[in-house]
C-alpha cells in the first residue's frame, strides 16, 4: 500500500516516530486541504461551515428587483428577476449576505476566493464582495470588497477569482469597478479584512434578466501554510 499503517509506525524507532505520524496525518488530510484551501462556507449543517443568509431587494428609488434565498439538498439556492429601477432606467440588484457573527478563517495568505456553484442559465451580472470595507471617495452605498465572477452553466463547476481582482472602489448604481486593485494598492483587499471577511455577500446586479444559482461552498485558495477546512 502507498499508504502508511499505524502498525507500520509503531514498529519504527523511537526517533523516527514523529515524522512517521506527520506522514501518515497528511495521507488523512481531505485533498482540497493539500491543495492549499480553506472552506469559507458550505449548506451542508458543517459546524463552522454553517452561516445564516438573508436575502435582500434593490431598496434604492423604487426599485423592482426581486430575489429568494433557500438551503436544500446541501446548497444555498438564490434565485430572482433583476429588472431596470424606473427612475434610473437601468438594471437593480438583488443580493444575499451572510448575517451571523460566527468568525471567518484567516485568508491572508491566499491567492484566490473560489466558488463551486451551477447556474441554470447564462447571467453576467454575478458578484462577490467580502467584509465592509469603504473606498477613500468611495461610492456612499459601496460597501465591501467586490468582484465579478461566471458560474458554471448547466453543471457545477469551480470559478477562481483572483484576490487582486476584488476592489472597495465600485460604482453603486451598476456594481462595476471605478478603480481596480490593480489601478492602486489602497483598493486591494486589506490585511484586516482577509484575517476575517465579517460578512459574503453573493450579488446579482446590474444587468437584466433572471437569476438562478445553486451554491455548494465557497472557499479561499492557493493559501501558504498550514492548509485545514476553517
């Protein structure tokens, strides 16, 4: 067997004990674990995992954007319309956001946010902001670190979504970046924020048309160190 047997190490020397039992520890380890990930959040009841979700509507002038959140068969389902808000002409929002005061695990040495999701049909309006972070001259409602992502269609898949890709400055009235991480350091996700996001919000926003997306986790990765599930 490629594997090490406890029997195997208790018959090696005493010395050789402890790095025998690390060996045989990594074999256990789940492979996303080895990959360098950390489990954000999941549907499946996992303690630690778990979070409450509170679906939320475009509040803003009249808006007529309308959405639902639920969790079955292991997967927090968002599903909804986004329409224009009549006085903008111009596509709403729709978004759910984790509310419970339960820690996230620390991601600052991570390269990624990665989400494993299947939506039933083509949207490009899909974003993920993390924590409450506002920009210096910030949009007033733009709250929290905000990216766009592209779920799988018709079956799950993971989508990565580079760290670097995530910014605090975002226009509020279309979810679209103002300026980028990339356009200046101080847009980046900050240290305080990845060593506990506080909050996930999961947005569609800014385009028209209906949403339907079933979520199994989200997660951080490429992380540097020691790679557990949170």
């Amino acid at each position: 067997s490629r594997h090490l047997h406890i029997d195997s190490v208790r018959a090696l020397p005493s010395e050789l004990i402890p790095m025998a039992l690390r060996a045989l520890a990594l074999t256990l380890l789940p492979a996303a674990a080895l990959a360098g990930e950390v489990v954000l959040a999941t549907f499946d009841g996992t303690t630690g995992l778990t979070h409450k979700w509170v679906q939320s509507n475009d509040p803003i002038m009249g808006g007529r954007s309308t959405g639902s959140f639920t969790e079955a068969g292991s997967l927090g389902i968002f599903d909804g319309h986004v329409v224009d808000v009549p006085a903008l002409k111009a596509p709403g929002f729709i978004k759910v956001d984790t509310t419970d005061s339960r820690p996230f695990p620390d991601i600052s040495s991570c390269k990624a946010i990665s989400v494993n999701a299947k939506a039933t049909t083509h949207f490009a309006g899909y974003r993920l902001s993390l924590g409450n972070a506002h920009a210096p001259g910030g949009k007033f409602f733009a709250y929290g670190y905000k990216a766009q992502f592209q779920p799988s269609v018709g079956k799950f898949g993971t989508v990565d979504i580079p760290i670097e890709s995530f910014t605090d400055f975002w226009d509020d009235a279309t979810g679209n970046p103002v300026k980028t991480c990339q356009d200046d350091k101080i847009y980046c996700p900050d240290e305080k924020t990845l060593q506990n996001l506080g909050t996930i919000s999961v947005w569609a926003e800014g385009v028209a048309g209906k949403v339907h997306l079933e979520i199994k986790s989200i997660s951080a990765t490429g992380c540097d160190g020691a790679d557990f599930y949170a």
